[in-house]
C-alpha cells in the first residue's frame, strides 16, 4: 500500500518510526511537510500539490499535524478525504480534540470522568468561576496549550483570580479545572488504537513539578490498568470518534478522569517505557481498514 504522512519534521522520533514500520511491512510511505502542501479547489476535481507537482493517489494519509498548524492542516486533509484516500483519524475527530472545551463538552456527555471544569468569558465572574470547581488550588490551562505549555497551577484565590483577569484582558480563551491532589503529579496515558488500548504508561511530574508531562521533565513506566481505566479511555476515543490517540487519565478518589485526549500522540515515552511496537501497531490497523483504492465518503464537516 501507498501511505502519505502529513508532518513537518520527519527525522522526529514518532515519524521515523512509523516509516519504518510501514517499509518493514512491505508499504511505501511519502513524508510531505503539511505547509508545503497546495490545494486547488475545484468542482469535482480537487487536487493537491507538493513541491510543484500533483500529487498521486494514495491508500492513506497519517496526519501528523502539529498544534501550531491545525488551521492549514486540517484544510489539507480534509483534501485528502475529499479524494477519498482513508485517514488514520478524521479532520473532524481531530478538530474536535484539539477543541480542548468542545472535546470535554463531549466528554461529559458520554458520562466519562472528568475533572470539574468551569469556562466563563467574563473576568468579572473569576471568584464564581474558582467556586464552581471547589476553590484554590486549581489549574488554569490555555484552551490550545500543548505538552503542559499554557497550564498553570494557582494555589490561592487571589492568584487564581490575577491570573484569570490578566489573560481575560489579554483575550486569551482559558478554562479553569479543580486540582486532584490525590494524583500526586502523575497521570496515566493510555494509547488506543482500533478501540482498544494497546499499552499504557504511568507518567510522573519531576521534583516540585504538578505537570507530569515527558516534555517537562516527567519519567515514564509501564502501566496497568484498571477496568475503569481501560474502559475510560476506549469510550473517550470513540466519544471523540477517534481511531489513534493517547488518553491522559487522573487517578482519583472519584475513580478514573480524562484529562486530555491527544489526537497525535508521540511514541517515543511509551514505546520506551512499554517495549511495545506502537507504530507497527498502527501501521497493521491501515492494513485492516485502509484498502487499496479506497473512495468511501467520510465526514468532512
């Protein structure tokens, strides 16, 4: 099969992996940069450019878009699915996830587990705003932070409430979430691939850090789940509608809650801590349901 991969990096870890694994399988794999890529939209013949040249038909695209690019890049893929090449996740369900408010909106209406989380556009309503999810400590997150970038932990009323106006005055959308302190800076990533969860790690923040993230200094170990867990995270993907993607989950007094869903995991942290082959996992899941010549219609809302 021919694969396309929509990246900007190819010699990052997660991409080079999943070429590998599509070449040791027998498949051929383009890395085009996802901002390089040109559109011509055109009744009932949409074409894509790269490098000054129309690209092929592919069996299927893996996006890989970056935060920064989700604008461009969904445009582009929803290109692809218009040709009617197979996506590994849909423009839509990664539109919805990198939606951090509308993806927990859906969240909450599947009844999965969350966190308490109050939105408000008014800085005016900052001490109802920390009321409604329990009072200080509680962690203020920018609506498109990534990687623990934009998360902020304010451990008193009157930081939280400075912290609140001063984006709200900056016009910066932000959320406010209650502060689990049973967690004790770790969190649990489950990858799901196909509905159903292929390995998980165990993510825990460095010293004197409340963000456990990898990219922050965070360590990882393989985790196990529990059946709540494993449930959580395979109804957060399908509630997301979601083919691949990591589940961020909280283990709380309250039982598990979803913190994030990410729509283009990375693969080094759980591969590394798992020793499972996560991209060739991934690859064998296109095997499956990307056939050759593919032209199904997908939602492309």
């Amino acid at each position: 099969m021919r694969f396309v991969m929509l990246a900007r990096n190819a010699s990052l870890y997660s991409h080079r992996r999943l070429v590998e694994a599509a070449l040791d399988r027998d498949h051929s794999v383009d890395v085009v940069n996802t901002l390089k890529v040109h559109m011509n939209i055109t009744s009932n013949r949409t074409v894509l450019r790269f490098g000054g040249k129309e690209l092929p038909r592919f069996d299927a695209v893996i996006p890989r878009i970056g935060a920064s690019v989700t604008h461009y890049g969904l445009a582009v893929l929803r290109q692809f699915e218009m040709q009617g090449v197979y996506s590994l996740n849909e423009s839509v369900a990664i539109g919805r996830a990198r939606d951090k408010l509308r993806a927990l909106q859906l969240l909450a209406r599947a009844g999965i587990g969350l966190p308490t989380t109050a939105f408000a556009n008014d800085p005016r309503r900052a001490e109802e705003v920390i009321a409604e999810v329990g009072g200080a400590p509680v962690v203020i997150k920018l609506l498109e932070g990534t990687q623990g970038m934009g998360v902020i932990l304010a451990e008193t009323e009157a930081s939280a409430k400075s912290i609140i106006e001063a984006f709200s005055a900056a016009n910066v959308d932000i959320m406010v979430q209650e502060f689990v302190r049973e967690s004790n800076a770790t969190d649990v990533r489950a990858f799901v691939i196909g509905g159903r969860v292929v390995a998980a790690m165990r993510r825990t923040g460095k010293s004197g850090e409340f963000r456990s993230n990898l990219h922050r200094g965070g360590r990882a170990e393989a985790a196990e789940l529990s059946a709540a867990e494993h449930d959580t995270a395979i109804r957060a993907a399908a509630a997301l509608g979601l083919n691949v993607c990591g589940v961020d989950l909280l283990r709380s007094d309250r039982g598990p809650m979803v913190l994030e869903v990410n729509s283009s995991p990375g693969l080094e942290g759980i591969e590394q801590a798992t020793g499972t082959d996560i991209a060739s996992a991934i690859i064998e899941f296109l095997e499956h349901n990307a056939q050759p010549g593919y032209t199904g219609t997908r939602g492309h809302g």
